[in-house]
C-alpha cells in the first residue's frame, strides 16, 4: 500500500501534488531479504522507475557497451555533441533493484540539456554481491573510461545509495592519487548507513516512497549490504570520511525526504573541508522526483545539473 504524504504545501505544482499521491511507496526491506520475494519486490520497483522513461519527450538513444569489464549503458539525445566531457552515472535502487538502463530517466535529461553524452555503470546488486563489490566494480569502470577518453573531464552522476557509492569511489581515488572526477552531482543521496540525520525522524512518513521508522530501516539496508563492517567506515558511509580534495559538488535533495539531513550534513562538511559545493533543496519534493520528467520541478532541477557541468547548456 502507497505511504501517501497528503498533508501538501501550495508552493508546488499540481502535476506534483497528484504525483505524490499516486505514488507507491518501496517495497520494505523484509521483502528485499526474503528470497521467496525478492524477485516480485524488484519486478514492481523496476517497472515503476522504466514508467517514468515514458514520460520524456525528446528523441534519445540507449545502447549497450561493456566497459573495465561490466555491461553498462551508453546515453544519448538529439542534443549530443562531441564535447570535451562525459558523464559516469551510478544509479540508485538501494543495491537491490535498477539499472542503468531500468533508471535512466534519471539521467537523460541531464544529457539532453547539456549535450553532453553518458555512460551508466552497472554493478552486482544484493545479495549476489557485497561491499566492497560495488566499489570495485564502479572502480573498474572509471579507470576504463580514464583510460580511453584521456582527454575528456569526467562528471560523476549519483542518486540515492549510488550516490553514496560516488562518493566512496572518490575518497578511493583521491587516496590513489588519481585524476578524479571534474564535477559530482549527488541527488537525494545516501551517505549514512547510521541513520543518525534527524530527518530520519523528523521527516519519516512525509516522504511517499520511503520510511525510515526512525534511522532502524537505513541501519538494516547498511548491514544488509556491509555485513560486519562498522556503519561509520567512511567506504560504507561516505559522510565520515575526509572530504579534503574532493570536486566541485551539486547536491540535490527533496524536502520532504528523510535523506534531507545526509545532504545538508554532506554539504556542511564539504565546506568545513574547503571543497567548493551548492546544496540545492526542492520544495515539497520526494525522494528522486528527478525521474518524473512531467513535473516542472523535475525539469528546473535537471536544468540546474545541466549548467552545473556545462554552464553553455
């Protein structure tokens, strides 16, 4: 059954406001873990998100293109030229659902807007794989692409949990002492698998895709994915970890959102670190309405990435 927020301010549009009420909320977590219905969970969240993709009205392209060794997506629209840069996007799904190409709603109005092309990475989903596999296999990638476009600047994409997985590939590459990333653009990210931000109680119930029942759902999704290992290891929860040197970055979150105080929190310390960073919050918005092209929300936010990492688009 659909967590419905229907206590809505006037602020956003109509189309938003009968958005939230028709959406359906995440499968729980039980649902994840319980093998017997992991597949059913996965088939009704992956069919919502390539819904979405229903909703675009420019010509765009999806091809497959294995790269460091992983099948991944590549993206283009009508607007894409040959630039001087690329986008790397790691999607969202909690690592138990989506793919580059299931969630690529999220990511083709970027490159629409700035005509820049894209390439989505894929990685093992849970439980077929676990930390760090997902770092290493996103590591494999970006080395690939440093590799065959070495004179092209790199945007790195995330959403959700594979905003997190972003930023722990950037501490990874930065302690490397690796070309990183020019740009990063997080949206609604994950960087807590604590679930101390106050919002996980503060905002739990307002957000119609996701509960947090007070940080307790964010910890067992953490422990699902790094069993064992300390919630606060800055490879799990990126939030942690020394953000000296990292890029310029762009955060996007929703208001309503429990993972409203992972970005603020994330923002805050990237200042304290010195790191140039623009945290951007959408009132009234839910967890990725950037997948919701429909809405006007949606497209001022993928305007906003747009002249972020191409200030011409």
């Amino acid at each position: 059954m659909a967590l419905t927020a229907r206590r809505l301010g006037k602020s956003m549009s109509e189309t938003a406001r009968q958005r939230i009420h028709s959406l359906r909320a995440y499968p729980t977590l039980e649902t994840w873990m319980n093998p017997l219905t992991r597949s059913l969970a996965r088939h009704f969240a992956n069919q919502d998100w390539l819904k979405t993709q229903d909703e675009i009205d420019f010509t765009y392209r999806i091809s497959d293109v294995v790269i460091g060794g992983r099948d991944c997506a590549a993206y283009e629209t009508e607007n894409t030229t040959d630039t001087d840069q690329i986008i790397l996007y790691i999607h969202g799904g909690g690592i138990v659902s989506g793919s580059p190409r299931i969630n690529a709603s999220m990511i083709l109005p970027t490159c629409h807007l700035s005509g820049v092309p894209g390439i989505g990475a894929s990685y093992t989903l849970l439980p077929e794989a676990r930390f760090p596999t997902q770092i290493n296999e996103i590591d494999a990638v970006y080395k690939a692409l440093l590799e065959s476009h070495p004179n092209k600047d790199i945007i790195l994409i995330g959403d959700s949990f594979g905003g997190g997985i972003a930023v722990s590939c950037l501490l990874k590459w930065r302690d490397e002492k690796i070309k990183l990333p020019s740009r990063v653009v997080l949206a609604s990210p994950a960087l807590d698998g604590t679930g101390a931000s106050d919002t996980h109680v503060t905002l739990d119930g307002h957000d119609p895709l996701m509960k947090s029942n007070g940080g307790r759902a964010c910890r067992r999704l953490f422990n699902f994915y790094a069993p064992g290992q300390d919630l606060k290891n800055p490879m799990v929860s990126p939030i942690y970890g020394d953000l000296t040197g990292l890029p310029p970055t762009l955060i996007h979150v929703g208001s309503r959102e429990i993972l409203l105080g992972d970005a603020a929190r994330f923002a805050e310390g990237l200042r304290r670190a010195g790191v140039q960073s623009t945290l951007r919050v959408f009132d009234g918005m839910f967890h990725l309405f950037h997948m919701h092209w429909a809405l006007e929300e949606a497209k001022e936010a993928h305007a906003d990435i747009a002249h972020f990492i191409a200030p011409r688009a």
